[in-house]
C-alpha cells in the first residue's frame, strides 16, 4: 500500500494485479479504476510498460524473469531473490533483453546516504576504520525470509554503496528463538579491501531487542558520523575525534560536533521516482540488477558462514 501511495502522487497511469481479490479493495478505495484491476497479471501485460513488483520474496524470481522476458522493465523490492544464482539470471536476462531492472535497495535513496556516500568518496573521513549497523526491533516477523533477508540487506548493500566494493570475507552467527525455522538474530561481520586499505563492517539484526534501531557509525581517521535513519531531521551527526601522540603515549582528543541538514524527501518517493526516469531515459539505475545480485551473493556467503561456523571468502 506504501508503494501504491507514492505512485499514485506521479505522473503514471496506474494498474494493480493482486492474487486475493480482498486486497484489490485497498487500491480500489484509495482511487485505482475497477477497470484497472485484476488477478490475474497477463490481462494487463500489453497495456503496461514497467511493471513494480512487491511481492513475497520467493515469487520475486520466477515474476521478473517473466516479465523481462515479455520486454517490460522491472523494479523488483528487496531481495532480487533468495538464491545468488537467480538473482544472477534476472541481472543477465535484463541486460540480454536491454532492460531496466532496479532493486528496492531503498537506503540507497534516503538523503543521508547520498551525503555520507559522497562525504566518504571525497575523502573527508580519510580512510574509513569500521562502519558498525544496527537495524531491528521488536516487530513482525516476515513469513517468506529470515532477518538477514527481510532487513540485513539493506545495510550490507549501503556498506557495498558506500565503499564500491564487495566484502572479501563474512563471518556470521545467527538463531532462531521463536522457533520458526529461519533466525530472528543475526550478527554479520564483513571484511573489506579497498583502495585505502582494510574496513571491517558489521550488521546487527534482530526481531527481539525492545524499541526500533535504524542507525550506522562509521569511524574514520579524519572524521567518525553518527546517522541514525528514524530521525526526522539532522539524521547524520559529525565527531571531529582524533588521537595523537604524547610521551605518555596516545592522547583521545574530542573534537567538534555538528549536524548536516539533508532533505526530507521521503525515500520511497525518491526510489520510484528514480525508476520512472530510468524507464523514460534508458539510464542504468542507482540499484540496478547487478547490485542487486552482489547483495544476494553477501547474504548467501553469511548463512553458509553462519550454518558451518566458518568465515567465507567471496571471489
């Protein structure tokens, strides 16, 4: 309903496919035509051009490729799919087909990302150390994926974003404590090699701790921030924290600290929105298929990590 929301307020002509005629009641409430209903998506395939696909996450596979396949452009949310190797066949079946195919990788799109991933490749932290995410809460468990799947991609693919990179190790412990056959906890350690050196990131997941964490530190040598994505405003705080030298030995300096204004566009308005203009300019998208592929592939390597208690390398 979330995504029907935000396109209802762009410039689209809008059609909705639902398998449960029940829930075609909530868009025909909020304004979608009758006559621009259905439940069946093959009545609408000639008359639509992209196609935004927000569906449980097993049926995310074998839809898009479908769909690709029909010619029409593809936004698929969060993940392209379960497997490496099927989100690998979606990113190869869009470019095979000159198609776009963008991926609800939503925190790329929130202002604040855009700020710290600009900050961090301008070179104002310096070489980043660590970036630490904390991203539950105690809420409704998702019944087609466990919480690495449902809510740790989105910050392993942040730290992707921001770093252009792939981490070359996972190491990754998780359990089930409501006992459901997929982890409600789950705690990530990625190593990555860039162009300045060794970062070591983390993302800590869960569906358990009390209140609702959204936040990441990253800690650099010229410059740590603070961003917290359930602020309202001034979501990313600045430390000018340093360390030096004394006989003694080393000296913690406590720097300045200050907000950074971003806008506060809604991310979701900002995703679609990008979506649309990649159908209209055929430009490749911000989370494009391969993105997506790559996140799959992170999230692959730290189950197996954490069901054989083993790091896993990544090619």
């Amino acid at each position: 309903m979330n995504h029907l929301r935000v396109l209802r307020s762009l410039q689209v002509d809008l059609f909705v496919c639902d398998t449960d005629p029940v829930r075609l009641q909530g868009p025909k409430l909020a304004g979608v035509r009758e006559s621009h209903l259905t439940t069946d998506i093959s009545k609408f395939s000639a008359q639509v051009d992209a196609v935004i696909i927000v569906t449980p996450a097993q049926t995310h596979f074998p839809l898009g490729l479908d769909l690709l396949a029909m010619g029409k452009d593809v936004f698929i949310e969060k993940p392209l799919a379960l497997t490496a190797d099927e989100a690998k066949q979606l990113a190869l079946m869009a470019q095979m087909k000159k198609r776009i195919l963008q991926v609800g990788h939503i925190f790329r799109f929130d202002p604040a990302s855009g700020w710290l991933a600009f900050a961090i490749n301008q070179g104002r932290f310096g070489r980043i150390h660590m970036i630490r995410g904390r991203f539950g809460g105690f809420k409704r468990p998702r019944n087609d994926s466990g919480v690495l799947f449902a809510d740790g991609i989105h910050f392993i693919d942040l730290y992707n974003y921001f770093l252009r990179a792939l981490p070359k190790s996972v190491l990754a412990i998780q359990h089930d404590f409501i006992g459901r056959g997929m982890e409600d906890v789950s705690f990530v350690s990625l190593e990555y090699e860039t162009d300045l050196g060794t970062v070591w990131a983390t993302v800590d997941n869960d569906y358990q701790l009390p209140g609702k964490s959204r936040d990441i530190v990253i800690v650099g040598e010229k410059l740590s921030a603070v961003c917290d994505y359930n602020a309202g405003q001034n979501k990313i705080k600045l430390f000018e924290n340093r360390r030096s030298r004394t006989v003694g030995g080393l000296e913690s300096i406590e720097g300045a600290v200050t907000s950074v204004e971003c806008s506060a566009e809604e991310p979701l308005v900002t995703e679609l929105r990008a979506f649309l203009d990649s159908v209209l300019t055929r430009q490749k998208p911000r989370a494009g298929g391969w993105e997506g592929y790559e996140a799959v592939r992170v999230i692959e390597a730290a189950m197996a990590s954490a069901k054989t208690g083993q790091k896993i390398m990544i090619d």
